[in-house]
C-alpha cells in the first residue's frame, strides 16, 4: 500500500481513517521486516567449504606443478576445497571440463588456466551468469595479450603475467647480451616454444620491436615445445645451418636443450644464452654466467594470489581486478648475473 496514496482521500470518515492507519501501520511494519530480511540475506556470508574447480593446462608440467601446490596450500588454509581438471595441453578437453563445471552445480567458484583464452571467453560469461566467480590465472583469457586487466565482464580476478612485456624484455635482454661482447652483427637463433600459439606469437612480435635498429639478426628458430629435448634438437639444427651463431633465445625449457647442444658440439661457453621464466636452472645458470639471463616469472605466485581471491570472491564478493605479480619483482624482473641473488626461483625448469 502506499501512504501517498491513502493521504490525499479528503472524504474519508474519521472510523475508516482510523482503520486506514492501522493498515499502513501493518503495512509499513510489513515492509520494514521484509527490508530487514532482505537487507540480512544480502549481507549472510557464505558458510561452509568453498568448492572451487581448479582448471590446470597441465599437471605434469614442471612450470604448472608449483602454481598447483600453491593454490592447494591456500585452500587448504582457508577452509576450501580444489579440484583439479586436467586438460593435459588439450583445449578442446579444457573446453568440455569447463562446460561440466558451470553445468554441474558443484563449485562455487572456477580458477581457468588456459590453454586456448579467446576460446572459453563465451564459457566463462555463462559461468558468471550462474553465478560462479571466476579467476583467471597465468595464461591471457581474452583478445588482448597486452594487458593484464579481466576482459570478461563479472570476472572476479585475472592474475597473469604480459605477454607482450615479457618479449620485450627478452628482446632488450638480448641486445644487452650481444653488447656485452661487442658482436655486430649478433646472428641469434630464435627457440618458439609452439610458434603457431598466440602466446609465441605476443612475444616474438614485441622481442621483434625490442631489437629493431640494434646489431641483432635473427638467422635460424626453431620450436622446443615447452622442453629440453626439443630445445636440443632444435638448436643442434641450427648449429648445423649456423656454425658462428652468437646467441640463442627462448624459454628457460628450450635454452636448456640449447645448453645440452652447444656442450655437444664442443660451443660452451661460445655462444650466449638468454632465457624467459627464471627458473632455478635458469637463475642458477645466470649467477653462474653460463646464462647471460632469464627474464623471471612467478607460478607459485600466480597460484597462491588467484586462490586468494577466489575464496574472496566467494565469501566476500570480493573483486580483484588485475594482477600481474611480475610488477613486484626487482630489476624490471630480468636477471643477469649481477642480481641474479635477488630472486627467488619458484619453479625448477
């Protein structure tokens, strides 16, 4: 009922106002106990064991393992419980494990490590429309390899590392690299982990831009696949087509098959190195100077942040935004020999 409505009937006989006033009394106390309702369940906590479906690109990889232990370590720490899908480096298995996960009913929350961002976009907006908070981690969920804001609306948080920095901090750490032993030219072999990906593809297009105008030719690539032994085969190849190579580039994985090529090949120590991901090996090559070095990157981080904020997201409604914790890190995140102590390996290679 309305007062405004009660309050301008002039012709009303003092009984039925009366009458009136106690309606709106109900009414008004009516309204008031179902504000009160209203107002306690919007505020009601959830309570309970947070479900979170833990999407992995793949477990077995030593660059995921510690970005699973750390997002474990969280939930079990704050009373949630994860479970993990793989996708084993499969998309269209990524896919399906999502489509179970919004379908089920089970989780309360998702935690995506893609494989194939752009792909499961549509996916993660039904996942939200139910209800689901979502947190990306690690890998670009979007169009944008540039950023590391959410670019799906509702998203809860998106904790990523940037492609496109990541390039071109390789790119500058190789120029650095051919300085420092006055090559010019500098003939560099160039190690794509899957070349037709699109993160391969951010990243060598800004290491690309990085070099431009600097003594750096890039005169053989290869792919190692994300591992040591396609980075020997690969560089063993180069080796054969470029004997005087000066450098070679591309993720920690692939310079240590390029280290297993140049010993080989009786070249240690003839050809420079120069790494992404920082990991042990990698840190440990740099501050031994085997490695001119490694542009540092953060799993464990990236698992224990993303998990933080999921069981935020669920019990607060809580929204992060963008993280990219490679901001923290010393140095711009690039390590060469002289700082190589200070930072923290968080995956071994």
């Amino acid at each position: 009922m309305s007062v405004t409505r009660f309050g301008h009937r002039q012709a009303l006989a003092a009984g039925a106002l009366l009458t009136v006033s106690g309606v709106l009394a109900g009414c008004s106390s009516a309204a008031s106990s179902a504000d009160s309702a209203s107002s306690a369940s919007a505020s009601a906590k959830p309570t309970g064991t947070v479900q979170i479906a833990y999407l992995s690109f793949a477990v077995a990889n030593s660059y995921d393992a510690p970005m699973l232990a750390a997002a474990q370590t969280v939930a079990a720490d704050n009373d949630a419980k994860l479970t993990v899908f793989d996708a084993n480096n499969d998309p269209k298995a990524q896919f399906a494990q999502l489509q179970n996960v919004i379908s089920s009913g089970t989780y309360q929350a998702v935690i995506i490590q893609p494989i194939f961002g752009t792909g499961l976009t549509d996916l993660v907006s039904q996942a939200i429309a139910k209800g689901i908070k979502v947190v990306n981690i690690d890998q670009i969920l979007g169009p944008d390899l540039s950023t590391a804001e959410p670019q799906v609306k509702g998203m809860s948080a998106n904790v990523t590392f940037v492609p496109t920095d990541v390039g071109t901090k390789l790119g500058k750490l190789a120029v650095q690299a051919c300085a420092s032993k006055n090559l010019d030219p500098c003939k560099v072999g160039y190690l794509y982990d899957i070349k037709a990906s699109t993160l391969d593809v951010a990243i060598q297009k800004s290491f690309t831009a990085a070099t431009a105008g600097s003594p750096i030719q890039v005169v053989a690539e290869g792919e190692d696949f994300f591992n040591a032994a396609g980075g020997l085969k690969a560089v063993q190849n180069m080796l054969t087509a470029h004997p005087d190579l000066n450098l070679v580039v591309g993720s920690d994985q692939g310079i240590e098959g390029a280290v297993q090529a140049l010993a080989g090949a009786n070249k240690t120590g003839k050809v420079l190195l120069a790494g992404y991901g920082g990991s042990a090996t990698g840190l440990s090559g740099t501050a031994a100077g085997t490695w001119f070095g490694t542009v540092v990157q953060t799993p464990a981080s990236e698992g224990r942040l993303g998990t933080q904020a999921a069981v935020k997201a669920v019990r607060d409604n809580t929204v992060t935004g963008g993280v990219n914790p490679l901001d923290a890190l010393p140095d711009g995140g690039t390590a060469i020999q002289g700082n190589a102590s200070s930072f923290t390996a968080e995956w071994p290679g």
